[in-house]
C-alpha cells in the first residue's frame, strides 16, 4: 500500500512543481559566485549556454512489443503523460546452435537477426505526435542480457552498435563486474524482480560511477506483481545507497498503458527509493540527457564526450565527487577546451544531443 501511496500523495508537489515536499517550501536562494568552489565556478562559466535545469522529461526504456502498433500506443501514452525524450528498448535474443565440424554437439552463441532498430519515419502516428511537438525525440535502444562471458563479444557488432543506446543486463558476479569498470556501454539494468546473483559493492559502482555509465531502475515490474514489490523496493534502494543517489534512472518498462506513471508521480516514487528531492527529479531528466551524451561520447562524438564531462561535474552536489572528495578544478583544464566545442560552433548552446535515423526494419 505504501508503494501506491507513494504515488499519489503530496498534491501540492504535483501542482507546484518539485519545490515543495512535506508541506515545507525548499530554499532556492542560489549562492553567489564567488561562494562556489573554484571547480564549480569555471564549470558555470563554461557551461551558461547549457540549460541543464531545463532537461526535458524522459523514458529510455519503453519496450518494443510483436506488435508495432501496440508500441505506437506505448510511445502515445508516454507522450501524453508528458515524456518528451523516449527511447524504445528491444532485447537481444540469443540462441544455441550447433556447430558442424569435427566437434558436434559443442553449442556457439549466435545473434538473433530479426532484432534491429526501428524506423520511426515509417509510423503515421509518429509523425503526426511530432508536428504536434517539435521537442519530441525518439531514440533505438537495445538491452543485451549477458550469461557466459562469449556474449560480451556481442556488444561491438555492428548491429548492436547500430542502435543510439547500449544497455545490458548481467547475471553473473564476473558479468557484473566487467561491466561495470571495462564495457562500453551506457546503462547497467538489473533484474530488480529477483534477488541478485551477486552483491553490489562500492568499488564496482564507484567505478561504473566515473566512467559515465548510469544504473537503471524499473518501476512497472513492481505495479504487476504484488509479490515482487518488496524485491524491487529492496534492491532499489540498496542501488542508491551504494551510488549514493547518482547516475541513477527511473524507467517505466511498460509492456501496457496502466504500466505508465507521469513523471511528477516517478518523482514522488524516487523519494521511496531514499532518493534526495534533486536526485529523484534528474533521474527522469538530467541523468537521461546524460546517458545521451555519453552514447555519442561512446560512438565518438567529440563534442558529447566535452559535454558530458561537464554535465558529470554538474550532478556532483557541492563538486563533489561520489565518494565524498571535492572534485579537482584541474579535471576540466580552460586552456585544453575550446568555446566553442562546449556551448557549440555555431552559437546553438541548447542544443540536444544529435537525433540518429534509424535503419529500416
């Protein structure tokens, strides 16, 4: 009951925005420059053309159901609750077949052809929802669940670099560590429906944490079964602990339209989760448009990896870093960075990470 309550109470917050919780206004009097640390004075002077305040809401993680309308109905609802920055997820299939030669019956993993990215130029409604809103922006994504150390292999191909974010989910200690300190990926997303094979430790986080890679949490699995809500608030909550309430996101994984929450409700339900007031609304807002950025950091765009480490130093509270430590002014050296790579060449300062077209399917 208490998880339902969660997302409903506190009126006021929903009304007003997230300035209010408990009934006692937030104190927004900002500092003065000159009270910041030296660090966090040259990241605003960089970074005033960049509004990070102003992150349009998102869910990166709308799944991609058989039917391409019913994922029409999907991305509608998300939309009309409010989500401008939607990311639709497929999940990698593999399957065992087995080799021919000399060695039968040994098993290889192999890929799933039929998984590729959508083409949301080929949707009517689609089209339509965006001459509705021209701020509306579709991602690919795709979430490779990894079990045996073959399918890392997985994660360079060309297939699987071919959708805009890469997230896996690992089953094993080892999985769990290397992709957390060495895999190129965006998103770590566990299956917060069971309990974990293994156990979340500071030192992997920390480094997953550093690297720009995010931790994702999905609400829905806990509205369909009563029984895997305690499990999920659980592990949850465990999760925040360890990243100390960064690089955290909160995804519907909606498979129907009764699975979706509006984003003030998600909000509300990030307090449930022991996330801080500023942490619960970034994991809806800034934190995605971070996850974008270090996509075309990992694809190699080199203005996303300068803005991505600048939108890093900016979710450090008070610069500092996770662990506690002020964050090194030195980090982001003024003569090493140009102007102009940061707010962009072309004066276009807010501009939003660059949209991909997707392959046909």
């Amino acid at each position: 009951m208490h998880f339902f309550r969660a997302l409903q109470r506190d009126k006021a917050t929903r009304d007003h925005g997230v300035g209010r919780t408990l009934g006692k206004p937030m104190n927004h009097e900002p500092k003065s420059h000159s009270q910041l640390p030296i660090a966090c004075q040259y990241r605003i002077s960089w970074s005033a053309g960049i509004n990070f305040n102003m992150a349009a809401f998102a869910d990166l993680n709308v799944p991609f159901l058989d039917d391409p309308r019913a994922t029409e109905k999907l991305v509608a609802k998300a939309v009309k609750l409010g989500y401008e920055t939607i990311a639709v997820s497929k999940t990698y299939i593999f399957q065992n077949e087995v080799e021919k030669g000399k060695k039968k019956g040994k098993r290889k993993v192999t890929d799933h052809v039929a998984v590729t990215p959508m083409n949301w130029d080929s949707l009517p409604s689609i089209q339509d929802m965006r001459k509705r809103n021209p701020k509306l922006k579709f991602y690919s994504r795709i979430t490779v669940p990894l079990e045996d150390q073959t399918q890392v292999a997985t994660l360079s191909s060309e297939l699987v670099q071919s959708f805009d974010i890469l997230a896996v989910r690992p089953t094993t200690d080892k999985l769990y560590q290397q992709a957390c300190k060495t895999l190129e990926i965006d998103i770590i997303s566990l299956d917060l429906t069971r309990r974990l094979p293994f156990h979340l430790r500071f030192p992997a986080i920390h480094a997953a944490v550093e690297r720009g890679v995010h931790f994702e949490i999905i609400y829905s699995t806990a509205l369909r079964s009563p029984s895997e809500r305690t499990t999920v608030l659980s592990i949850a909550m465990d999760l925040v602990f360890f990243t100390k309430g960064k690089n955290i996101i909160v995804s519907s994984g909606a498979e129907e339209e009764l699975d979706f929450r509006g984003p003030y409700d998600i909000v509300n339900l990030g307090m449930l989760f022991k996330l801080k007031d500023e942490q619960s609304k970034a994991a809806v807002t800034k934190n995605c448009r971070a996850v974008l950025f270090h996509s075309e950091a990992r694809k190699g765009t080199e203005k996303s990896i300068i803005s991505g480490k600048l939108l890093s130093l900016h979710n450090n509270e008070n610069g500092k870093n996770l662990d506690g430590t002020i964050c090194n002014e030195h980090e982001v050296s003024k003569d090493s960075v140009d102007q102009n790579s940061v707010i962009g060449t072309n004066g276009n300062e807010d501009k939003e990470p660059k949209e991909k077209r997707a392959k046909m399917q």
